[in-house]
C-alpha cells in the first residue's frame, strides 16, 4: 500500500477525551479536522462521567507507567489552565492519597517533587488518625471531562458532526472512507483516527493484521447534592479529593448544577453495557468508609434511593494498563491511527496522547522520550 499523501487533513471518530484531544492537536498544527460522532451531543461515552481525577501513578523504582503519567497529568493540567474555568470546570486542588495496602511508595531518589508523603496538617484536614500512611501529590486536580472534551472541539479547524454512526472504515484509494449502516459515505480523509474507546475493536476487527486488546471496564460513581448534607457532615469533608481505593470529590458541580460529592468507582470486567445498578452505590459505600472512614460513617445516610444519584460507563482497557495510540500498522494501513485504551486514566492520559498521535503525523519531536513513547505506541501490536 502506498503512504498517505502529505495533506493536513484528518477524519476521527469519536468526541470524547481522545478524540477531542486528538482533534485540537491537530488543528492548532494547522490540520483540517473533522470529528464524527454517534451521540446527539458530548458526553455520550465515558467521558460523560461527572467528575474524575488527573493524579499521577507512583512506584518506588518510577516505573514506565508513572513516568507516563506524570507527564499525562502535566499536559492535561496545562490544557486545563488554557482553555478551562478554575473552581467550575477543574481546579489544581492537590490530592491526597490514602495510602491503604502500603504499595504507593515514592522512588527513594524522587525524579517528582510534586509527590511527597502527606503532612501531618494534611492528613488531619483528610479527617484521617495520624500516622495514615499518605501521599500528597500537589500537581494533581479535578477536571470535569465534559468541559473539556467541549473546550477542545471549540478549537478553529475543527468541526464535529454528531449522530454519524460509523459502521464500516475502508481503504479508498489514497484515503480513508468511513460508512454508516447503510453503506453511505460519512466522510473520506488521508488520515483516520479511531477513537471510539471499546467500539473501535468492532470497526478494526475486520481489517488485516489488526490485534490491538481491547476490552471494556464497566464503572459507575455514585454522588449526590452538597445541599443534602447535614452541618456536620459537612465539617468532615476533605478540603480536597482523597484517592486510593477509589476516589472521593467533593464542592464539584453535579451535571445539574448545585455542587455535588462524589464516590467511585466500580470496576465490572466482561460487560459491554453501562445501567446504573443499586448494587454498585452499596458497593461505592463500602469504598467510601475504607477511603474515609470517619466520613463514611457519618455520610451512609446518604447511600438512600432518595438521595444518591449514579453514573455508569465503559471505560476501555489494554492488558499493561497503558493505551494504544497513533500509527497501527504504517505497512499495511497507511494513514490509519488509534488513540484509545486509555482505561482508568483518560483525564490523566488522553491530552498527551493526541499531542503524541499530533507529533508523529506531523514530524515533530515527541513530547516525552522516544523510550516511553514506544510503550504508548498503538503499533507495538503489529504481529509480525
Ligand atoms: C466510573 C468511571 C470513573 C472514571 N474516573 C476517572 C478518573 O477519575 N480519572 C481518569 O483519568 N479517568 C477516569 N475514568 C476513565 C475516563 O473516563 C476514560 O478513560 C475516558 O473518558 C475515555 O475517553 P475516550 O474518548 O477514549 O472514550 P469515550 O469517552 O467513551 O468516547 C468514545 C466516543 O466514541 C463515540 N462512538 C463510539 N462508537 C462510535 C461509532 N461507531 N461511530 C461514531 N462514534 C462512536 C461515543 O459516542 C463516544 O462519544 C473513569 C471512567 C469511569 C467509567
């Protein structure tokens, strides 16, 4: 197959966090792009979920996946800061980490300085007994992911076009067309990124040579209002958000408006739809009393069908943790791009990815090492 001809234009499929980012690199480079979409508006995919965390990962010989995520979070914050309102759509908050196994430790030469072990005045403000074993990652925040993947198709030089339906993607000559059920043409490009989380292994599959592992990792929040807690429950809340086992936000906006808390998430293998499930806010209640005890307590109140509100998604998973992006196969699918597998981590980790697809199409330096850019790259699943 002969290379993609050195035009500036570009097809995606999916707006959520990848294809969003993805887009925005690319058009700030000048890129024509055009985003495709099955959903009626953003937020349709697990980039719907009310509130996540950008906080790095950390072991104590820095390994590759901390390193990427360092980096991750350093890119998303910054996109943040540029094209995000402080206190409504993120906030470089800080995060404390309840170290609850004891596996979170620091490298002993610490390459972040952004990550040390929590203060005393810290873990007492988390409402946790002295002597917590905690991180405090001070580089690290809550995003609200649909601000942003709106923030990123905003930018000039990209036009998103909701409820396309991809269905089929085929090799037309120099370009990439993209059909609907019916086998209409939806749109036609150079260059296609795939970015459609878990659907994407529906629309590779058939294409030869394609093995890229993707699987889908049902997870559900439970949250509910500020305005439904009690004087002193609120006195209890962390003045930031505590990770660890799952994660606790709270002074966020909820999809409706008033400030919200929130607790999550669940982890479901093998399921490849999202319902809200009772079982799931028990099961966030339980998380939230192992996370924040004291707080746990004094909020199971809250846990009530007429209280708690829930939000479900599939986040899509590759077996190392880490997501497959850029080029698939350059021999055999000229032109074609992946920038998905992002897991528990998209807010972390999608902002560089489309910076990393945006390098490589467009000859640039990559934005991290070339030996931790390899562990990102979609083609390291080429089977000989
Ligand atoms: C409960 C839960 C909690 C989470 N918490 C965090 C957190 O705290 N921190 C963090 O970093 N990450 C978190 N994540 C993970 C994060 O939400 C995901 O990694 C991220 O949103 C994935 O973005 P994406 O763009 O790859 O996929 P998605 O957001 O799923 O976007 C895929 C898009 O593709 C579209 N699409 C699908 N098929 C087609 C098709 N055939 N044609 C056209 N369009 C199509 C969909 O409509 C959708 O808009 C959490 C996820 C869940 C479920």
């Amino acid at each position: 197959m002969s290379s993609p001809p050195d035009t500036r234009e570009a097809l995606v499929i999916g707006a959520g966090l990848s294809g969003s980012a993805v887009a925005h690199s690319l058009a700030v480079r000048g890129w024509a792009v055009t985003v495709l979409d099955q959903a009626p508006g953003v937020g349709a995919g697990a980039s719907g979920l009310p509130a996540g965390l950008a906080a790095p990962h950390v072991s104590p010989d820095d390994n590759v996946l901390s390193r990427i995520t360092r980096a991750g979070v350093q890119a998303t914050l910054q996109r943040a800061q540029a094209l995000l309102h402080s206190g409504t759509d993120w906030a470089l908050s800080g995060v404390l980490e309840h170290n609850l196994a004891g596996k979170r430790r620091l490298p002993a030469t610490c390459a972040d300085q952004h990550s040390t072990p929590a203060s005393p005045a810290q873990i007492a403000a988390a409402g946790l007994p002295q002597g917590t074993p905690a991180l405090w990652h001070a580089q690290a925040g809550w995003i609200r992911p649909r601000q942003l993947v709106a923030a990123q198709l905003q930018t000039p030089g990209v036009q998103v076009r909701w409820g396309q339906q991809v269905q089929g993607i085929a090799r037309r000559g120099d370009a990439w067309a993209v059909t609907d059920a019916q086998g209409q043409t939806l749109g036609q490009a150079p260059w296609l990124v795939v970015a459609c989380a878990f659907d994407s292994l529906a629309l590779l599959q058939p294409l030869p040579g394609f093995a890229v592992p993707l699987n889908p990792l049902r997870g559900q929040v439970s949250f509910g209002h500020m305005a439904d807690l009690t004087e002193g429950q609120r006195q209890l809340l962390p003045p930031f958000p505590v990770n660890g086992h799952g994660s606790f936000i709270s002074g966020v906006p909820t999809p409706e408006g008033p400030p919200g808390w929130f607790i999550g998430s669940t982890f479901e293998r093998n399921c490849e739809q999202a319902p809200v499930r009772e079982e799931d806010h028990a099961a966030n209640q339980v998380r939230l009393a192992t996370l924040l005890p004291a707080l746990g307590e004094a909020m199971a109140g809250q846990f009530g069908p007429d209280l708690v509100q829930g939000w479900a998604g599939l986040r899509c998973t590759l077996p190392n943790r880490l997501p497959a992006v850029g080029p698939i196969d350059r021999a055999r699918l000229p032109g074609l791009c992946l920038s998905t597998g992002m897991g528990a981590r998209g807010i972390s980790l999608a902002v560089l990815c489309g910076e990393l697809t945006a390098a490589w199409l467009n000859h640039e330096p990559l934005p991290l090492p070339e030996s931790l850019a390899k562990h990102l790259a979609a083609e390291r699943f080429v089977r000989a």
